[in-house]
C-alpha cells in the first residue's frame, strides 16, 4: 500500500556555514552530514539566512507497505526538473518536536511518475497521468 502523506512546496538553501537548511512549505529542517552516521533531518525553527539556493519545486511524501518494488519506509521525494524526481527514504519518518533528527539516506526507489505504479488511479490522479 501506498499513501500519500504531504505535498507541496519545498526549497533546499545553504548557509554562509555550509549547512544545508530544507524547507517542506512551512517546515524546517537542518540536513547535516554527522560523521559516523551519514545525513541526518533535524528539526528547526530557526529562520535561516540563505547563501545560495541549492534546489526549489514539488515535493511527496509517502508511506510504503507491503510493496514489491518499494522500500516500507516513509519516501521523500524532491522534484529536480522536469518530470524528474530524487527519492530520499527517511528511516523513521520526518523529524518532530518529540524526534528532532532522524536518518535520510538516497535512493533509486522513486514512486512519482514510475510506471510499476501507473496502474494505480490515485497516484496517476496525483500526477496528472491518465
């Protein structure tokens, strides 16, 4: 099963600190490389000063169960041109006030505009794909 949990807008900025600074519409997270562990989320409330804006455009969340093709985590996705689209799996979901940071770790796994999942009518209606 698939589900979708968030769209919407996300922007990727970097500071004058070199520190990655994630927006998803209204949230925010810091995406930290902790040495020893690989990239983490950390939730923020922070406004940050951005440097240079590393990426902007649609974002999906997923939740994955019980598919074949498909890791059964929860599913960043971050639009990167065009129809393209950068698969993240987060291993305990999005960081919060009660979990601050959490593992994100790059994936070839993408559900956005896959054709092994074309056949279902809510993600061709989320894509605009009949």
């Amino acid at each position: 099963m698939i589900r979708l949990r968030a769209n919407g807008i996300y922007k990727l900025i970097e500071t004058q600190h070199h520190t990655k600074v994630l927006y998803l519409d209204q949230q925010v997270f810091a995406w930290v490389d902790a040495k020893g562990i690989g990239e983490i989320l950390v939730a923020s409330h922070n406004v940050h000063k951005s440097d240079c804006v590393l990426g902007l455009g649609r974002y999906r969340l997923y939740e994955v169960e019980d598919e074949a093709y498909a890791s059964d985590l929860t599913h960043l996705e971050l639009e990167v041109g065009g129809r393209y689209w950068q698969g993240y799996l987060l291993l305990s979901g999005l960081p919060n006030d009660q979990k601050i940071r959490g593992r994100i770790i790059p994936t070839r796994e993408v559900i956005t505009d896959n054709p092994r999942f074309s056949h279902r009518k809510e993600l061709r209606k989320l894509t605009g794909v009949v």
